[in-house]
C-alpha cells in the first residue's frame, strides 16, 4: 500500500522525460531492500521517492510552445 502510494507521489511530480529510467532504478533499490528488511523496505522506498523531490526532476508547470506563441503575436502586433 505505501509503495503504491509513493509511485503515483513519484509520478505526479517526476518530470516525464526522466520517469522510467528513475523509476528503474527506485524499484532496484526497493528489490535490494526487501530481501535485506522486508519488514520496512516500503517505508524506505517511499523515503527515498521523497528525498528524490528536486527542482531539476519536477514536471514543467507550463509549456514553453505556448509562451513562444505568445511572443510571436506580440512582434506581429508590432510589426
């Protein structure tokens, strides 16, 4: 139940580009710890999920082809 919840925590803020290869690794590290403590590795796994929020992995809040355009019409109205 934690590591489901940590996933779709993960994925909501993950950039797209970056996701399956962190994820990758993130389900590496939870299968390493699952045979190591099996009791906690979910809580470590979502601790880990948590201390991967960065600013260099969080999806872009808006898209840059809309602020293009927007500067486009501008110089047109110039013009």
């Amino acid at each position: 139940m934690i590591k489901k919840t940590a996933d779709r925590i993960f994925k909501w803020y993950c950039n797209p580009d970056y996701y399956p290869d962190i994820k990758g690794d993130l389900e590496e590290i939870y299968q390493d710890k699952i045979v190591a403590f099996p009791k906690t590795a979910q809580l470590k796994y979502l601790v880990e999920v948590l201390r991967l929020c960065r600013p260099a992995l969080i999806r872009p809040i808006f898209n840059n082809s809309l602020f293009n355009s927007t500067g486009m019409f501008k110089n047109y109205f110039k013009i």
